[in-house]
C-alpha cells in the first residue's frame, strides 16, 4: 500500500494551552519496527490534563521541547521495517503506547508497565515521549495488535482504555460469577469496568457519578447497570464525615450492606476515595485507577479491622489482545462510547469541546474513520 502525500499533520503542545497543528517529519520504519497512518485517536483525560496545565504532576513541558500528544490509537501499516515478519503492509492495528525495556526484573515478572525505564507516548516522564495524534508514526512491531477485519478504527482506538478497565479487573481477582461491583464514575474508564467486570460474569453493578447525563447514557449502554446520583460534598463536613455520613444514611435504601465485593474508583476525586473505603463489604478491594490529587485522606483504621485490601492499577500489562478479541467478540459494547469525532485539522475545536465539557460528551476521537 503506498500513501502518496509527504503530509504529516500533528497536535504539537507548546504549554498550557498552546496547542499547534504541525507538519512533522515522516520517519523510515527501524529494524524491528512498522510505519503505521494513524487513522483514529481518542483523547485522553492525561491528554487535556497536559492541554490544560501543560503538566501532569511535577512533570512540567518545556516549550523548547514539545509534545505531540495522544495515545489511544488504531492504524493501517504503510511500510516494515528490516526483520519484521509477523506484520505486513496493509495490517490494520492497535498501537500499544508504552515502550519498555523488556530486561528489567519488573519486565522479566511480565509486570512491564512497572518497568523504570517505560517511555510511554503522550507523556513526560523520560520524555517528553512523542504521542500518536499525527498522521503517521513509527513503533516496534511487538506493541502493533492486528485487528480483525470485523473491528473499526473507532473500535481499535477504544482497545486502549478498555485495556486499562481489564487491567484493572484482573487485579482485584474478587470479580467473578455472581459478584457485586460498585464504580465511582461514569466516564469512559468507568464503563468500560462496567462492561468488563459484566462480562466476567458479575451479577450486579452499581455506578456512581455526580453527572446526571453520563448515569443516563450508562443505561443505554448497559441496560442491566444501577446508577446512583452522588451529591456534592458540603463544606461543612469534612471528607471522611460525608463519606460515611453518605453511606450510612443516604444509601441505606439502595444498597444493601456488606454486599458489594469491589469498588473501582475511576476519579482520583478525594471525596470519592473515601467513600470507596465505606461502600465495600468486610474483606474487599479497592481498586483506585483514577489519578487526582496525590494525597488524600484514608480511613485506616477502617481499612485494617475491615481487612480491605486497596489497591493501585497503573495502565496494563498483557492484556490488548485480550481487550481486542472481546470487542470482537461482542462482549464489550463500544456503540455510543464515542460521542464526538473530528478530522485532524479539526483537533483543536475537538479539545476545546471537552475544555467546556457537557451533557452529552463521552468520548471524542480524531482522525480518518
């Protein structure tokens, strides 16, 4: 297949705001490596964190060296690199965004998203790591997934965040068969649990947000889903009290006690972390994915006489083809995820969209559907 433009389009961030549509060089496929035309990129929370702040953390971009962001992609390969055997011009594949050492200890465990020297695109620890919101882009052939020709490029760049949902699920290895899962949040990670843990076979799923819209659209998405409107925290209670306070009184009539076996928490909101520690049964877990403050109030003392297990997820390992085969096998539903799709001339009206939010926005994609 041969792409007769020398154009590559790309989101160049600058610093807060600044974000520039670009033409950046082609680069030549390396040893081991495929050239892939972009064809869809979903836009991450990270990604308008760093469109927003121009920093995540105490990870600051230099305007003298910026970032192309974006990294929840799907492409056609335009052309291999030396020693690449299991792909050919014209595999239409899911990029893995993370490129790790491979010889680490945490990569030799299989934990690869834990490794040290992890450059993972769209991001600036060890970067700044050039993402994927371009027109074409290099990556070794190991992290690029075929599709099978059911899937679409939409569906391919869900892969990604769903990968984290499965990730995240297999960790807390209490989602089986007849559980009871609550999730705080209903953005596309929060669904996307939602799906997951269904699909490992739990019986009931509460879903929690403050967004009256995003419970609506969850059951459309997921007809069997519960949906539970959280109030907004007073100023007079402090974290821990409105947790509690929340749990005990205002959920009693819907939620049974000692009943919901894990809780995803999928904000990083303070708020939401402490009423994760209330809501789950003697001898859960805890899932914290979502990334918020970096410190927050924990009920320790519930946490150990409870014998709660809390735990982190940081990305995925292993797991894209299996997020792959189970939206290609219909066990994930991805209609209606994506609320909003722009061509790559249009990305800075797409981020702008989500700067302003709204009812009705899930999530936005960029690029040559």
């Amino acid at each position: 297949m041969t792409i007769d433009t020398p154009s590559n389009l790309s989101a160049v961030l600058y610093g807060p705001g600044i974000l520039c549509m670009e033409q950046t060089p082609i680069d030549e496929p390396k040893e081991n490596e495929v050239q892939i035309n972009v064809r869809a990129t979903g836009i991450c929370g990270s990604d308008l964190h760093y469109y927003h702040q121009g920093r995540i953390g105490t990870h600051v971009l230099d305007s003298a060296k910026p970032m192309i962001l974006g990294h929840e992609s799907a492409g056609i390969i335009t052309k291999v690199g030396s020693n690449v055997d299991t792909l050919a011009i014209g595999d239409r594949v899911v990029i893995e965004p993370g490129k790790a050492c491979l010889n680490c200890n945490r990569c030799n465990e299989g934990r690869y998203n834990l490794c040290l020297t992890m450059e993972f695109s769209s991001s600036l620890l060890r970067g700044p790591n050039q993402g994927l919101l371009r027109e074409f882009v290099c990556f070794p052939a190991y992290l690029c997934h075929r599709m099978p020709d059911s899937m679409t490029y939409e569906q391919g760049a869900l892969v990604e965040p769903l990968a984290v949902a499965v990730h995240s699920v297999g960790r807390t290895r209490t989602v089986k068969k007849g559980s009871c899962v609550a999730i705080i949040g209903a953005g596309p990670i929060g669904l996307l649990v939602a799906a997951t843990v269904y699909a490992q076979g739990a019986s009931k799923c509460i879903l929690f947000d403050i967004n009256e819209s995003r419970l609506d659209f969850s059951k459309t998405y997921l007809p069997r889903i519960e949906t539970v409107m959280l109030p907004k925290k007073s100023c007079e209670s402090s974290i821990l009290e409105w947790a509690q306070d929340h749990v005990q009184n205002t959920l009693i009539g819907c939620i049974e006690p000692e009943t919901i076996d894990a809780v995803f928490e999928c904000t990083g909101v303070e708020t939401s972390v402490g009423l994760s520690m209330y809501l789950v049964r003697r001898g859960g877990v805890v899932m914290l994915i979502g990334l918020g403050s970096s410190q927050c109030l924990m009920p320790i003392d519930l946490i150990s006489t409870r014998e709660i297990d809390v735990l982190g997820n940081f990305r995925y390992s292993n797991v894209h083809r299996q997020a792959i085969t189970m939206i290609s096998e219909n066990k994930i539903p991805t209609d209606g995820l994506v609320s909003h799709k722009f061509s790559l001339d249009q990305t800075l009206s797409a981020f702008e969209l989500l700067k302003k939010g709204g009812e009705n926005v899930i999530k936005v994609q960029i690029g040559d559907f």
